[in-house]
C-alpha cells in the first residue's frame, strides 16, 4: 500500500467527524470515496491534503509515518489537492499560476518565462490539453481551471492527487477531457483520490471505491464487484427507485392550464419558447450544458431581460421586466447560485427566511418580530430543517438545510409558479430525496413548477413533462410516460426523438 | 472557504487596462493645450512635471501597497512627519544633510515596517491600522513641531530641485523609482508575489510563501517612499510642518485608483498610477493657471472641481469594473 491512513479520529467540538477511519491507497489507482454530505468525506481529504489535523490516528506514505501541517507541506510530500473552491490567484495568467512560488529566475532577479513556458507547452502538446497559458486565471472556465490546477499539481512533485468534486461545474464535453487526464496521470503512476456526488462517474473511471457513513468507514470494493444501487444503499440505507416520489399524470393533464408562454426571446440565448403549464404540474428542462435554459429559467422571474414574446398568467397578460414584479405576480425563484443568489451568507436563518415576506408581518415598516418568529418557526418545522438556533448563521448549514432555507422563504410569499434551476445541486442522496418530496407535495398542493436541471435522473423521474433546450430553442416535449434516457439524449443533441 | 468571495469578484476581473488612462491623459492633454492659454509653454510643461514628482513617488509606494491587497492611508502623516525630521536636524555641512537623509529613509522605512507588523499580529483591517497609525505619526509630529519651520541648507535645496529646461533633478528621480520599481513589480518574484497576495492569499500561502512578509516589505516600500517625499517637500520649501502631507492620503490613493489600480488588490501597474498621478498634476496646474489660486474662497472651488474630474474620470474607463 502506497498510502496508508490508520484510525484517523477528527472532532469539531463535540461533533465527530471522523471515527477511527483507517483507508488503503495503492500505487497508480483511481480511488473513489463516497457517502452522504457529513459523510466525513471532505474532512478525510482534508486531513489528507494537510488543511486539518486529526486528532488522532497515522499517516503513512510509502512505508513512512509522515506529519501532514499544512498544504505546503502536503505539496513537498507531492500530496495535491484540486479542491471545489477555485485555487488559482485569478488576477495571474495561467503560466504565473502554475510557476507560483517555482519560478525560474535569471539575472537581476528576472523570472525566465520563457524557460517555464517552453516546458509547459511540451507538456500540453504532449497530451493535448485545452488550456490556453495567457489567460487570466479568472477568463477560465470550469474545466480549464481544473486543467491548470493539475498543471501545477503535475510540475511540482506529484505522487497523489486529490479531486474534490472536479465535475461538479463541468460540462459533458470537458467530463470527458479530465477522465482523459485523470488516465494519463494514472498510467504515471500517479495515485487519484476521487471524490464525487455523481455514482456513474465512479464506475466509469475508479478502480476501487470506499464508502464512508457519518464518519465511519463502512467498508472498500472493486468497482466491478459492487453495483451502483447496492453502493446507494451501503451509503443511505436506501434505494434509488425509491428516491423519487410517485406523481398521477393522469390527474394533473386534467387540470387547467395557469400560464401560458408564446414565443418567447431574449434575441440572443433563446428563441420562440412556448408552452402551456398546468396547474400543478412539474415541467422539466433539460439539455447539454449552454443551450439557453438558464437565461430562458432567469428571464421568466424578470433576472434577465426578455426581448419579445407573450406571458399569459390565469388569463391576464404579464409584464415581467424585473424580479420584484415577478414576486408580486406570485413568481419564485431558487436560482442555482445558492450561495450568492439564494441566501444572505451572514445573515440569519430567520432573516433570511423572512426577508420576501417580510412586509406582510411589519406595522408601519417596523417588523412585529413575535409574529415574524412564530411564522418563520412554523415553516421551518415543517420542512424538518435542522437548526440550533433561529439566529443562526445560515453559511455554515449542509446544503440540502440551505435549500430548505430557500423554499421556506419563498413559500411564505404563496407562490402559484416556482421556478427551480438546478434544484439539488450540491445535496447529498439523502437530502436530495427530502427535496423531491418537498416539489411533489407542492405540486399536489396546485404550485406549479418549472424545473431546469443537468441531473438526468431528477429530469427523468421528476417531471410530468421534459422539455429539451437545443441551441436555444425547445427540440421536444416529451411526457413522462414516453420519456427515456435514451430519447432525451437524442432531442438534446439536435435529432429528432423518432430518429433511429 | 475564504474563496466564496472570490467567486462574485471573479467575473468583474478584466485585464489590466493602462492603454486606457494614456489614451485619456493624451486626450485631456490635447483639449487642454488648445483651450488653455500658456499651457504648452515649455516652462509650463516642466513645470507640471515636477509638480507631479511628490505625488507620483508616494503614488508608487501606495499603488505596491494596494496591488498587495493593502491601503496605505498614513502615508499623508509619514511625509509630514520626514520634512519636520529633515528641518529639524539638517545642518550645514555635508556629513549632516547625509546623516539626516540615511535618517529619514531609515524612519520611513521603520514606519512602513510598524504598519506592516501591527497588520500582522492583530489582522485588523489595513484601512483601520493605518487610519490610527496616521493620527500616531500626526501626533508625533506635532509634538516636535507646532508650526511650520525649521532649517534646511541652501545646498540641500539647490541639489534636489536643480532643473535645465525639461530635465529636472526631481522629475528624473521620480523616473528612476518608476523605473526600479516597475522593474521589481513586472520582472521579479518578489512581484509576481504582491500581485497573487492582492489576488488569493490563501493561493499564495499554499506554496509555501510567508505572505506576511511580502505584505510588510509593502508597507516598508510605501514607508521608504514617503520619507524620499519628505526630503523632497522640506527642501522645496525649505521648512517642515505637520500640514505639508496633509493631502497626500487620498490624492496618493485617487492617483491609483485612476490609473486602474483595484481597490481590491492585484489588479494595476505603476505604469497606469504613472498616468494618475499625471492627470491630477495637470488639473491642478491648469486650475492654477486659470485663476483659482489667488484667494482662499477659489481654492475650496479648485478641490471640489478636482474631486468632479477625478469621480468622472474614474467613471469614463472603469464603469465596466464597478
């Protein structure tokens, strides 16, 4: 064994982390680690890449017990992790950022670019890469950074390297380029650690698998002898079939119609959008990455602007130009930038709860906070979120709490229409499914929702009809009952669904 | 992690536009030549050079402190601070006025270093540290000295403000620092470095750089500059007083920010505060000339047209930013 972690004890005040977790890497494998969020996967890695320091337990490279301070210290030992979070100043060009603290420098003190850069475009070449060395850190798009981050993993010695979630913002077409990469690296004998919320990647590219469960090691397998729904299970306790609730099409197709889209355009993303939704029903979008959907999902709550077409809503025309006047027409909207859109990160829960609504509680402009605390309070034991406190920062929260967070505060405006984009990104499994049975039971309580998502199996399971974004214009509308992967892939990639 | 804040900065990156100010500082120059009488005047010309030269120098040190991530607002208090030091110590013979300006460089440059540990050892935010530091060195400077005064040697004077025609002893100084310094900003680790700390820290420290150290030696730089100002000031008029830095905080910062400094750190060249500084030394020179020196009510009115050209200024090239 290459690497070897024993009985590695981690606890954040009196919350355990990690109990007693001891892992096996060896030499040149792709080893994936999955479990739940809290699953202690991310404080494994960490302590791994040297951010924490366990408690208690060894770590032993290569025959050696080694001490792992800090992630400079983890890079000498030619540990390196590509963490979600961006990890490249993005004021510097690609190439200062992969030479950062290793440049080559000539007289007078002068860093030598060009030596550098001439190695580096070898290595490029060699394994054609797309990264372009002149850019800004911050012009890169989700997978050139990942690119440039392995870059500079890969001129410093680099024996292991961790990936957090590298899919996580990445379309298709660049999944496929760092599974190339991530192959090269292995046939260096380069040791992957890979973590991933995303199960199928795990089977596509990972030699063996571990499974955590709020912080205990569960057990280790080759890919090939376990399957993906045996892997949920060993990691929630559940399965798949049964994460998504049941809807009654039959009933819902029945309903009226509550709002009505004739052709509508921002003139640049998107083009002759139209359909008819019913009164709790739940639409779905799907389609590769880039075709439209997010700036079609942002226009329709006023976040983006449309340029032409029609909204008709319960018989009355609508004017959507900004996201207040979709409020008052009883619109929501959970965007996908959770954190930045969704939430006020250093405010509370109760505030940020409270905030849309917030009017409706205030006598004269002054907030009657018993009554804000009672509603709130309400809403969050209805939603089951977990809390310590209402005056709680909600930065801190899981995901899947953040969300709920989210949905609360917009279900205390009484929306008719909900427009969800990515709804369960960055959740794990077992919130996902809290979440699936939140949109069904608003959808039953007569909320009509739009949903845009990149998740195939939410799209596949969680709409009463799938509609698919091809170059900014709807390819097909499919109903659930007819809807295969098969058929969705063939509409978002431009041909018809009867193609054979 | 710290780079959630990142993630919202990011997109209002863009590259360094210092083509953008030259152009600007061109344009202004060429209205201003043809509406301005006098302006073109070669004295005139030399003339708003070296009236440039105290504020490009302390611009220099605060553009390296900002880049860095940092802001510098007790350099107005450093530079009164030298010329009081200077004029209270400066005597006639050679070894003196040399005693007196290694003297100077070394305070400045200790000053520099105070603010840079202060920063380190109580992470206060470099706006508050400096802030205070400033009312210290302030007070300090009041204590040796309530008015203006002291005595500075003739020779001291003739050597640091000698001029021929365009050349000026002054202005090529300033060159020389610009140049040094870009040099050491553009070229060198050191560089590379105060640009990732204003960029990511966090990226920084995880190779194994002590930014702590990168940051200080800013401040050090900012703190060295202000004492060359100091010089500079005490022997242009031949006396110190805790006044004469006054308004170097903030003109130093909008020289910076005009020449597309970020005010965020890592984003900017010594080339584009080059150009600020320029901009602002011509309007006030154009304002001079125009008439709003002669009474006290008209200079009120030369800073509020100042602060207007430089908010528009600002606005004209870096809107898409903000």
């Amino acid at each position: 064994m290459f690497l070897e972690l024993k009985n590695i004890t981690k606890k954040f005040l009196s919350i355990t982390a990690l109990n007693n977790v001891s892992i096996s890497f060896k030499k040149g494998e792709v080893h994936a680690i999955v479990g739940e969020n809290g699953a202690g996967k991310s404080t494994l890695i960490k302590i791994i890449a040297g951010i924490y320091n366990a408690d208690n337990g060894v770590i032993v490279l290569d025959g050696k017990e080694v001490k792992i301070p800090s992630p400079f210290s983890a890079s000498k030992l030619g540990i390196n992790v590509v963490c979600q979070e961006y990890n490249l100043a993005p004021n510097l060009t690609v190439l200062d950022n992969i030479i950062l603290g290793k440049e080559p420098v000539g007289k007078f003190g002068r860093i030598e670019k060009n030596i550098a850069r001439e190695r580096l475009e070898e290595i490029i070449n060699k394994y054609a890469l797309h990264i372009d060395l002149n850019k800004f850190a911050a012009d890169l798009s989700a997978a050139e950074a990942k690119i440039a981050e392995i870059l500079k993993a890969y001129i410093s010695k680099l024996e292991i390297l961790i990936l957090d979630e590298p899919t996580a913002a990445l379309t298709e077409d660049d999944v496929v380029s760092l599974f190339r990469l991530i192959s090269i690296l292995k046939s260096r004998g380069i040791t992957i650690i890979y973590i991933s919320h995303r199960l199928d990647e795990v089977f596509q590219i990972c030699d063996r698998v571990s499974v955590l469960k709020d912080g205990n090691y569960i057990d280790t397998f080759k890919v090939s002898d376990i399957d993906h729904d045996s892997l949920v299970k060993l990691m929630v306790g559940r399965e798949l079939k049964k994460l998504f609730p049941a809807s009654n099409v039959e009933k819902i197709n029945q309903k009226d119609f509550v709002l009505s889209l004739k052709n509508l355009t921002d003139s640049k993303n998107f083009y002759d959008v139209s359909f008819d939704l019913h009164e709790g029903e739940i639409f779905g979008i799907g389609g590769m990455a880039g075709q439209g959907q997010r700036e079609f999902i942002r226009s329709l709550f006023g976040a983006q602007l449309l340029t032409g077409g029609e909204i008709t809503f319960k018989n009355n025309k609508l004017a959507i130009n900004n996201p207040k006047q979709a409020v008052k027409n009883s619109f929501a909207f959970l965007s996908d930038d959770r954190r930045n859109e969704g939430l006020a990160l250093t405010q509370s829960i109760l505030r940020n709860i409270s905030y849309p609504s917030q009017d409706k509680r205030a006598n004269y402009g002054v907030i009657d906070k018993q009554k804000d605390k009672a509603v709130v309070s309400k809403y969050i034991q209805d939603l089951s979120i977990k809390i310590t406190s209402l005056y709680q920062n909600v930065q801190g929260l899981s995901g899947g709490n953040q969300q709920r967070i989210v949905i609360a505060k917009w279900l205390l405006v009484s929306p008719q229409i909900m427009l969800f984009h990515e709804p369960t990104l960055g959740i794990d499994v077992g919130a996902k499914q809290d979440i699936y049975k939140l949109l069904r039971l608003f959808a039953e309580q007569g909320i009509s929702i739009i949903m845009v998502t990149s998740d195939m199996l939410e799209l596949l399971h969680m709409s009463d009809r799938i509609c698919v974004f091809y170059e900014g214009r709807i390819q097909a509308i499919i109903s659930n009952k007819e809807a295969t992967e098969e058929k969705i892939m063939k509409a978002a990639s431009g041909k018809s669904i009867n193609e054979k | 992690m710290k780079n959630n804040k990142f993630t919202a900065k990011i997109k209002n990156y863009k590259k360094n536009s210092t083509g953008t100010i030259w152009l600007l500082l061109f344009a202004v120059f060429i209205i201003v030549s043809i509406t301005v009488q006098d302006f073109t005047r070669p004295a005139n010309l030399a003339n708003v050079l070296i009236q440039m030269v105290p504020l490009g120098i302390v611009a220099i040190g605060q553009t390296i402190v900002m880049l860095g991530g940092g802001i510098d607002l007790s350099v107005g208090a450093q530079i009164s601070f030298i010329t009081i030091i200077a004029s209270t110590f400066m005597g006639d013979s050679i070894l003196s006025i040399i005693g007196v300006i290694v003297l100077c460089l070394l305070l400045g440059s200790l000053f520099g270093a105070f603010n840079g540990i202060i920063l380190k050892y109580f992470s206060i935010h470099p706006l508050i540290v400096t802030l205070c530091s400033g009312f210290l060195f302030q007070g300090l400077a009041y204590s040796m000295h309530q008015t203006t005064g002291g005595y500075i040697p003739s020779i001291f004077r003739q050597i640091f403000t000698a001029s021929y025609g365009f050349f000026s002893v002054p202005f090529g100084l300033f060159l020389m620092l610009f140049l040094i310094f870009n040099y050491l900003l553009k070229e060198t680790k050191f560089g590379r470095y105060i640009y990732a700390l204003g960029g990511s820290e966090e990226v920084l420290i995880n190779v194994g750089i002590n930014s702590d150290t990168i940051r200080i030696k800013t401040y050090i730089i900012s703190g060295f500059l202000c004492a060359v100002t100091g010089l500079y000031i005490a022997a242009r008029l031949r006396s110190g007083s805790a006044h004469y830095g006054s308004d170097y905080a903030l003109l130093s910062i909008a020289a910076a920010v005009v020449g597309g400094t970020s005010m965020a750190g890592g984003l900017g060249s010594l080339s584009g505060t080059f150009a600020g500084a320029m901009m602002v030394s011509m309007f006030n020179n154009v304002l001079n000339n125009i008439g709003f020196k002669y009474n006290l009510q008209s200079a009120f009115y030369k800073d509020v047209i100042i602060g207007i050209i430089l908010v528009v200024s600002m606005f004209f090239y870096r809107k898409r930013e903000l």
